[in-house]
C-alpha cells in the first residue's frame, strides 16, 4: 500500500510524516492532530506496520475520538 505524504479531506490538506520525535514511542505508533491537520507515523516500524498505522490515523482524522490532539 502506498502512504500518501498528502491527503486532502474535507476542505484541508493534511500532510504525513514519518517522524518519531513527535511520539512517545513507549505508547504510541503514529499520532493524529486534528487541528494542525498532520499524522505523524513512527518510521522505525516494518512497513506492514506504518500502512496499519496510518489506516488507524488516517481514520480518526475522519471519526476524532477523545485520544486525537
């Protein structure tokens, strides 16, 4: 599957970045800011993990749950 670097919903654009310095990689994957419009996926993670990851950030982007910031 193929991670987009870019997506657009509803009316913004939301970047993806492979970035782990904005995780706490003791909990978390991948992190989902709704208000900044970015998903942040831990790159340290096989590659069947990152695509799991961003369905599951890519999917509180459209349902926000209480766990988004």
């Amino acid at each position: 599957m193929h991670i987009p670097k870019t997506f657009k919903l509803r009316r913004s654009t939301w970047t993806v970045s492979f970035d782990a310095t904005k995780l706490d990689t003791t909990r978390f994957m991948g992190i989902c800011y709704l208000r900044q419009h970015k998903i942040f996926i831990d790159p340290a993670l096989p590659r069947n993990e990152m695509e799991e990851t961003f369905m599951h950030e890519f999917l509180h982007s459209i349902w926000p749950s209480n766990m988004c910031s």
